[in-house]
C-alpha cells in the first residue's frame, strides 16, 4: 500500500507582503527603503541582492558591503560602514602622515592621486614601477611616463622629473609656463588654477588616461571617442582635429588649442583692441590695468609673462620674475610669485604669543581662528593644520560644528560651498532638512 503524504505551504510562505514592503527569500516582509542599503535586514541577505550601488567617489573610503563613507569618518570612533569596515584598520602604522600633520588613511594610499601635497608621503614605498608605462622617482613615486616633462613637478621635492626637458614641449617666461602648440597637448584645469596646467606630449594622447589630472573638458582625452564629426551630416557641429580627436565646434576661436596643432584657433577674426587693452599672445583682448598682476586674465597666461620692465604701484612688491603683489601679501606664507620669491629670506617670528595658534608651518594665527573652517586661506594657517585636531573644540552658539570637529557659521550651512573639511556634512540632506535643526547637531 503506497502512502501519499500532501504538504501545506506555510502562512509565511503564502502571505502577501504589503505595497510598502519587500519579501525576503525566506518569507519575511521588511520596508521596502530598506531594501539595498548595505545592510542586511532579511536575514538572508536577499534584500541586499541585484543591487546596483553606485561607484564611490575618489575621495571617498569604500566599506567592504561596498557602502561609501567620507574620508573624515574613517577611524573616528564610530563606525559608518554597516559592516564596521571604516573601523577595523586604526593603528599609527595606517595612516600616511602629511607635513601638516594631516593623516591619510592607507584605503587612499597608492592610488596615483597625490592627497599629501607637501609630502607625497601617501604616494611613496608602493613598490616597483612599471617600466613600460611608469617613472620612479627619487622617493619612490611612480608618476606616469606621461607626467614626466610635462611641466608640472610630481618627484616631490628635488621635480626630478622635469629636468633635462627638452625647451621644444614647453618654455618658461617670467617664472610662467606655456605649452608649446604641435609639441605638447595644453591641460587647463577647470577651476582655472593654472599652476596645475601640464602639456602633454602626443603619444599619450588618446590612450585612456587622462594624464591632465583634471576635469574632462580640457582633458588630453576630450573628444578621442566622438565619432560625430566623422560622418557626412554632422550639420558643422564638430570639429575633426589633425590628431584624431573630435571637438563641438563651438570651441573654434575661443582663444585657447583644443587641438593639439591648434588648428582650431587659425584663421580666426579676433576683434581689435581698444586703447585700454592689451592683446595677449593667442590674440585676446584683457584690461591693460591686469598685465603683471599674478592673476591671469589671458588663457595662454602671456599677460604675466615679460614683466621685467613693467611698473609697480605704490603698495607694491616686485617678484624676482618681474610680476607686482601688494606688499601687505608678502611674506604672509602664500606663494604668490611664480618664482615663489615672495616666501623667500622672510623674517618670521621664531615663537608665537600666548594668545596665538602655532600652525604646523610654524606660522602663528590669532587662536580664535583655530578650528575655524569658514576662514579664507590666508586668514587661517596656509598648511590649514588649523583645522586638526578639532574634535575635542566646542563650537559658540548658534554654530554648526562639522563631524570631523572644526566650526562653521550656520549661515556657511546649506549654502551650496563645502566648508566642513573631510566630512563635507555642511551640505548634507539640505533639501530635506532646513537649517534650523541643522544647529542642534
């Protein structure tokens, strides 16, 4: 005699979770914005499955569930990962130690991006080089063959890498760099400061890497993958550059060679000059009053270049390369000059006042400036190792005091500019929460 034996599913198994919900594989129901969050709330970790997070931003630490987090709340205490990762690695031995006294956690360490600008220590011992695709410098950095004789310095600090260049890929004048159009690729970096400009050289154009170290627009791979301007009806929107590379065809004379020959500022109508103007080297036209004032007002730069016999108003300081600064900036621990002659033979006090802040630096700020990090940079130290350290500072009424310590004035909250440094949480959730309950935290 053959026995059947039916079976019932269970109630769990057969239940319906609400509209709000998700259903787990193993028949729980959990809210549905709990779904893909990093965290397991099923039990079994099916809520946490085909999620499609998003990649995290260079400057921030990836937990191992893959959650980001800020740089600033990497081994402060508390964790943020979900998974505790942002925890787990917290000894001295972690941390790269910049000049300022700034620490770089070893989650960023040897990833070609330099976060130690005064040191590079987090740049340094990330063993060998590649031969084929790398430099190594004198401390150990690998820079990229392309960064070398580019003009930027990246062997930190004897800028081995720029010497022996040749004077065909860029020229010098006045302390001032410009490339040299059809030998070197000109990098303008977005933000406009140009002392992070690089030119370079044509065979690492268009490889899939962007060796400008900047935005995309003035990349060295700006416009390698656009086949627009290849095709028959392109309606005069695109530009075919004689090294491959296609550009929209808005760029054509705006004064500064998207090409690499520059073959799209030639033949260009520039307007004419007017008696109070003074016509850069690309042919634009800039205020006669901006030549040789350390701001550059010409994109290729030339209007703070052969400044050896321009004037300096009263007020003023004369840079060794020639180029004018108000004299209260001199020696204020700011470079300004090109040629940095500016922060040179100063005479600095050798020990701050007891009602003053001894920056890293060795630079002395009013110690009601410590810890302040809406300050502009020359109100603060100019190493900005005024802001470490902060996590013990308490902050006046009324003020929003950032995760990482320092302080901010709350009307800097929620005003669309990053103040808070490392933890950037001034400008966090100020769509959904108004600044009033802002100030409580």
């Amino acid at each position: 005699m053959v026995t059947y034996i039916t079976t019932k599913k269970s109630s769990f198994e057969t239940y319906a979770c609400p509209a709000t919900h998700f259903k787990c594989n193993n028949h729980f129901c959990i809210p549905t914005e709990d779904v893909c969050d990093n965290d397991d709330h099923c039990g079994d970790g099916s809520d946490e499955h085909e999620c499609h997070y998003r990649e995290c931003w260079k400057a921030e630490f990836t937990c191992d569930n893959g959650q980001c987090v800020r740089p600033g709340q990497v081994c402060d205490g508390e964790a943020h990962c979900k998974d505790g990762t942002d925890e787990v690695r917290c000894q001295a031995e972690d941390f790269a130690v910049c000049a300022s006294g700034a620490r770089v956690h070893r989650h960023f360490w040897c990833d070609g991006w330099v976060d130690c600008a005064d040191n590079h220590a987090d740049e340094i011992n990330c063993g060998e080089c590649n031969a084929e695709t790398q430099h190594r410098c004198p401390n150990s950095r690998c820079i990229t063959l392309a960064n070398v004789c580019d003009s930027f310095c990246d062997c930190h600090p004897d800028c081995s890498d720029e010497a022996n260049c040749t004077g065909d890929l860029y020229q010098i004048l006045g302390g001032v760099i410009q490339c040299e159009v059809g030998s070197t690729f000109s990098c303008m970096t977005a933000n406009l400061d140009r002392s992070h400009d690089r030119c370079i050289s044509p065979e690492f154009i268009c490889d899939g890497r962007n060796d400008c170290h900047n935005g995309e627009f003035y990349s060295d791979e700006y416009g390698c993958e656009v086949n627009e301007c290849l095709g028959p009806d392109d309606g005069g929107r695109w530009f075919l550059c004689g090294e491959g590379r296609c550009i929209p065809s808005h760029l054509l004379c705006d004064f500064h060679p998207h090409c690499l020959h520059g073959e799209d500022e030639a033949d260009c109508d520039y307007p004419a000059c007017n008696v109070s103007e003074w016509r850069c080297f690309n042919g634009q036209c800039v205020p006669e009053s901006s030549r040789c004032d350390l701001r550059y007002e010409c994109l290729d730069k030339s209007d703070e270049m052969n400044c050896e016999n321009s004037s300096c108003s009263e007020g003023q300081a004369r840079c060794r390369n020639g180029q004018c600064l108000s004299s209260q900036l001199w020696c204020d621990w700011v470079l300004d000059c090109a040629d940095g002659s500016d922060e040179t033979s100063c005479d600095h006090p050798a020990e701050c006042t007891d009602d003053e802040f001894r920056c890293s630096n060795g630079q002395c700020i009013p110690l009601s400036r410590r810890c302040d990090a809406a300050l502009a940079p020359r109100e603060g130290c100019a190493d900005r190792s005024h802001l470490l350290n902060c996590s013990q500072q308490e902050c006046a009424a009324g003020a929003f005091q950032c995760g990482s310590g320092p302080c901010v004035s709350i009307s800097r909250v929620c005003d669309g500019r990053i103040d808070c440094p490392y933890s950037w949480d001034d400008e966090d959730h100020c769509r959904d929460t108004g600044k009033a309950s802002l100030i409580s935290t």
